[in-house]
C-alpha cells in the first residue's frame, strides 16, 4: 500500500525526518520490560499491540505482534501487511485526530524511551557482491587493474553466504577481532588483534515468504517476495580477509559482526524514489533479464564519531549505483532450488560510486591507507580505531517527501 504523500498527521514529525507519515517502518521493541511490535512516526513509537487491542487491525492475531519477532507478522503476506500500514496511517492521519488521539497515552511511547531490538529472526543470511564500482576498486588494488573484474563478474551476482548468528541490531557495541594475517613481507603468518578493521556501506533486504527446496523465483516476481530494507554495515578485518580468502572466500573476516538498523522499510514505503538500475552489459542470461529493472534513490552516508564525540562523513553514495538489482540476486540466489525462509536476509554488498567520496569502505576512501582520512581533533583514519563509533544513514528524498532508515551504528571495542 503506498500512502498518499500529501498526508498529514497528527504524530508530530520533523519535515527532516526520516519517519513522516508516509514511510510507517516496523521493528521490535521493549517497552517497560515488555517486548512488542512497533511502527514510528518522527520521533514517536507507536505500539502495535494496543492498537490491535483496539480493534484496528482486521484479520491479525495478537501473538503477531507480541512475539520478540516480525517472522509471523511478515508471513502473513503483502496484502496483510500493506492493509496494516494503512491502518496504521489512518489511526496517525490528522483527520482521525479527535477519534484516537484519547489511545495516545497508551499507543504512543518516545522513541528515547524504547530500546529496539533485533527485527527478525534471521535464518539463513547472504552478502552480494553487486556493485561495479566496488568490485573494480577491489579488483584494481589486488589484483591486475586491466582486468580489476572477474570473467564471471558481469554475468551473474555473486555472492557468499555469510553467518546469520552474529547479525546484532543498531548501538551493539563490535569487539575487535583477533585470527591469523600475513604481514607486508613476511613469510610466516602472525596471530593477534585485526589491524585492519573497516565498514561496508551496504542495504539488506528481508525476505517475505517461504520457498520449497527445488524450486526458483522468476526475476519479474521476485519483488512479491521482498517484504522491506534495512541499513546494513558487514564489518571487514581486512588483513585477515586477505590470508584466509583463497581459495574458498570469505570466513572469519566477516562473520564476527554485522549491523543493520532496527526498522524495516518497505517496499511500498519507497516506490516514489524508483529510478532505472545501470545498463547491463553484456546482457544477462534470460532467467537474470528483468523487464522493469529498477533500483531505488537512496542516499547512502558514512561517519566516524571519534571518542569525543565528533562526527565526520566520510562517505556519500547511493543505492541506485548497484549494478544488479535485489530482484536479481533472489533469481539467482534460487536458480538452483535453494530455498527460503521468512526472515532470510540478502545484503547488498558494498555500495561504492564513481568518485572517491562515494567509496563504501576504508579500503577504498583511504586506497589500502595510503591515502588517511583526516579527523575532526587532527588525527587520521587508513582503518578504523577503537572507540570509533561507526555511523550509517540512509534515506530517499523527492518532491518534499522524505523516506529513510534512522541509523545503524557501532562502538568499536578492543579485542580481548
């Protein structure tokens, strides 16, 4: 269901907030000890439950939104959620003031009141690889820069399937990571700390509906099966990546943390930011060719906050850079029977643009740390220090309409 973007509501919300009335997110939260479904409209959480108890919602369940999880919120389909979200804008809906603003004491929390927590239940979790940019800055600093992209890299979306465990949702402090890295010149490998820890600007997408082993999703519907993003940071120990990746990828330089941000937009919420995905060349094999292959407008921002609580950005870069679509990568990921489950989540891969300002990792923005990053008290960034407080924001604006995410953020602590 989109909500008419002239809607105005009764919830006060900012004209910069990432919440008005038109995107209504939903996440988990707790509430005075109690955990429970909620949505938000600018700086107010509003609580599902009571207003399920309130008789607004038609056809739902109250275990839906008393569970610590969407899961079965989200399994009841497109039609019912998007039927929620409409009730919910018309409980907001400054129309409808006088017959619902009496609930506010109970529906309505402030959002500094509310610790939230992880969305889902993430079963099965995957990381694409799928944007261009990226990839060839990577390609072009380790390996041959006449041939920075794979021979695979343009004919399919790669991937690797990542650890679902240690996905943690938005303010969870990440420890640094200690394995095994081969240092410059040396011939015997050395086990401690990361030395090299990074972000990865990246969006995650929550899956919406179950699939049989065996079968696949068509490109054209694979949209049907998205049920909403999230902001999504896959923490890199970089010097350990480059040890243990040969020849069978990525392990435990991924696989200690991931962030996301704790409210799910959906896709409803950002159809008016649909803008056409990069040309694709050569063309994709039929079952990759998407006949409205669109992306999303979405400006993407990167900081550090420094121990003393100064911020700077480091990075501005956009969704729309993704050279495969979300619908594609489902296609593929299901091509060969692979099933999945509500709540499995697919990440994007690092979102890297044409200028080095719109690079989505350290790796990138300081080229290996030949390049550091100045900091607002005089220090320099080539990697990511402990303290470091790594901030991502996201959102979509057109036409006075803003849509965003909130932020999805990390303490760096030392490694034990």
């Amino acid at each position: 269901m989109i909500i008419d973007k002239e809607r105005k509501s009764w919830i006060e919300a900012a004209p910069s907030s990432d919440f008005p009335i038109q995107n209504i997110p939903f996440g988990i939260g707790q509430i005075d000890g109690k955990t429970r479904a909620v949505s938000r409209i600018g700086d107010t959480v509003i609580l599902l439950d009571v207003l399920h108890e309130k008789g607004l919602f038609k056809d739902a369940k109250a275990e839906m939104f008393e569970s610590p999880h969407l899961n079965d919120f989200i399994a009841g389909g497109k039609r019912f959620t998007g039927a929620v979200r409409g009730a919910i804008a018309d409980f907001a809906d400054e129309k409808n003031k006088e017959s619902y603003q009496a609930w506010s004491a109970q529906a309505l929390k402030p959002v500094e009141n509310v610790d939230m927590l992880m969305p889902v239940q993430v079963g099965d979790y995957t990381d694409f690889y799928s944007s261009r940019e990226h990839a060839t800055n990577v390609g072009t600093m380790f390996r041959d820069p006449e041939n920075a992209l794979l021979p695979n890299w343009l004919h399919l979306p790669v991937g690797y399937h990542g650890r679902a465990s240690s996905i943690v949702v938005s303010g969870t402090d990440i420890r640094r990571p200690r394995g095994q890295f081969l240092p410059k010149d040396a011939d015997q490998p050395q086990f401690g700390p990361c030395k090299l820890l990074d972000f990865e600007l990246e969006m995650g997408f929550i899956v919406g509906k179950d699939t049989e082993l065996g079968s696949s999703i068509p490109v054209d519907h694979a949209e049907e099966y998205i049920f909403g993003m999230v902001l999504f940071n896959d923490w890199s120990a970089r010097d350990i990546q480059k040890w243990e990746y040969v020849p069978l990828g990525p392990f435990l330089a991924k696989s200690f943390a991931s962030t996301i941000s704790p409210w799910i937009v959906t896709l409803e919420a950002l159809e008016p930011f649909r803008v056409p995905s990069p040309e694709q060349d050569p063309t994709p094999l039929p079952y990759l060719r998407q006949s409205d292959r669109s992306s999303f407008d979405l400006d993407l921002e990167a900081f550090i906050q420094i121990p003393n609580g100064d911020e700077k950005k480091i990075c501005h870069s956009n969704f729309k850079y993704m050279y495969w679509t979300q619908a594609q990568q489902l296609a593929h990921h299901t091509i060969n029977g692979c099933n999945f489950r509500v709540g499995d989540m697919c990440a994007s891969g690092t979102i890297s643009g044409k200028t080095e300002d719109s690079y989505g990792s350290m790796l990138e923005l300081s080229w290996r740390g030949t390049k550091p990053i100045s900091m607002p008290d005089g220090s320099e960034r080539k990697f990511l220090n402990d303290g470091d407080n790594l901030i991502l924001r996201g959102y979509g604006e057109k036409d006075g309409l803003r849509i965003g995410f909130g932020e999805a953020s990390g303490k760096i602590l030392p490694a034990l």
